[in-house]
C-alpha cells in the first residue's frame, strides 16, 4: 500500500472514530474527549449542508398551525428551528445546545438567513435542566439526544414539564444500524412517557437512520 492510501486510509479512520464519538455523546470514550470534538469540531459539519425541506415536511405532517412556541433540544447550528421560522412568519423559535461553539454557529447561520430577530439560540443542558418556564412550548424536538443521554426518564420528564398542554414531543427512533448502537426501543418509550401523560404515539419517517416519534400531550 502506498504511503499516500496508507494516510487517507488514517484520515477515514479517525473521521469514523470522530463521527462515532459525537453520535454517542462520548458514552464510549469518555465526556473529556466529546466535548473537545463537538465544540471545536461539530459546528462547522452539522451546519455544513441543510435539511430545510426535510424538516418542512416534517411541520406539515404534523399540523403545526404555524403561530407555536417551539424549542428545539440539542439544536447544533440550528438548521431545524431556522427552517421552520423561514416557513412560519409567525412561529417563536428557540434553539438550545450545551456547546458555545454550536450556539455561535446557529446564532450566525440565523443572521446569514435573515431571521436574528426572530430566533432565539442559548447554551443550556437538558442534563442539568433548561432554564424555561413549565408549559413554555407548544412544540418540543429533541433529535439525536435523549438516546445518547444517562437517565433518560429524567430527561424526558424535563421535556415534558416544558410542553404546554395538547403540545407534541418529537423524538428519535432509530432504525437499523444505529438501532444496535444508540437506541431506545418503541417500547421502551412508551413505557417512559406513559406515566409523563405523553401518548398517542406516532412514528413518521425522517432520515435512512431513524424515524421520528411523536409523543402528544
């Protein structure tokens, strides 16, 4: 092998490895390394390419009327609360993240889209509880997060003390590969949000790697 695909062969290696570590929210190789990578890293691959119709899609298979209090839980560089915003001239959105570096990113791609005054980004960890008021929201998502997280019970309950009554949870449900890495069943999160007062549960297609699961209250 040439030294040449030796090195590019390293380079996909550590990628992989950098990738798995900010997937699993450092469960693996420890919270020290994690928080170095996403901070420094994540900010400028997460807001690398936007998902604004995915996630437009997304609003309408919901129903959302469009004049909701939305917060999104693990925002990175804010690419969902933003599209919905750019949709809904009326929509108050709010995006919080645990990385300065991630909140940086989404505060600067809300002024590049033209939406500074109309989007809300801070640093806040779902771990140690947000600094809202109960029933703040009428939309929570949280995508990508609560699986990667100790205690999810706790941190479902947190959601759910922000959701304000008849208000939807959007959640993760992984699917295949990334269902045997980062993963909590369908059922798992039923028997989680029952005794919260979530049900009616849907699952909705979102990306290759996971569903989306509506929990409404």
């Amino acid at each position: 092998m040439s030294p040449a695909a030796i090195f590019f062969s390293f380079l996909g290696v550590l990628l992989l490895i950098l990738l798995f570590i900010i997937f699993t929210d450092g469960r693996y190789f420890g919270k020290g390394i994690m928080y170095w990578v996403y901070d420094r890293l994540a900010p400028g691959m997460f807001g690398a390419q936007s998902e604004s119709e995915r996630w437009q899609a997304l609003a309408q298979t919901l129903n959302l009327r469009g004049d909701e209090r939305l917060l999104d839980v693990g925002t990175a560089a804010g690419d969902l609360p933003l599209s919905l915003a750019a949709r809904f001239e009326k929509l108050h959105v709010t995006g919080v993240d645990w990385s300065p570096g991630m909140i940086v990113a989404a505060q600067r791609e809300a002024q590049r889209r033209g939406l500074s005054q109309r989007a809300h980004f801070q640093v806040a960890d779902l771990r140690q509880g947000l600094p809202f008021e109960t029933a703040a929201f009428d939309a929570i998502f949280c995508l990508g997060l609560v699986e990667t997280l100790p205690g999810p019970e706790r941190n479902l309950a947190e959601l759910t003390r922000l959701l304000a009554p008849h208000g939807v949870l959007v959640l993760s449900l992984y699917t295949g590969l990334a269902s045997k890495t980062v993963a909590i069943s369908l059922e798992h999160y039923r028997q989680m949000l029952a005794p919260l007062g979530l049900g009616d549960l849907q699952t909705i297609p979102c990306r290759a790697n996971h569903d989306v699961l509506v929990a409404r209250r």
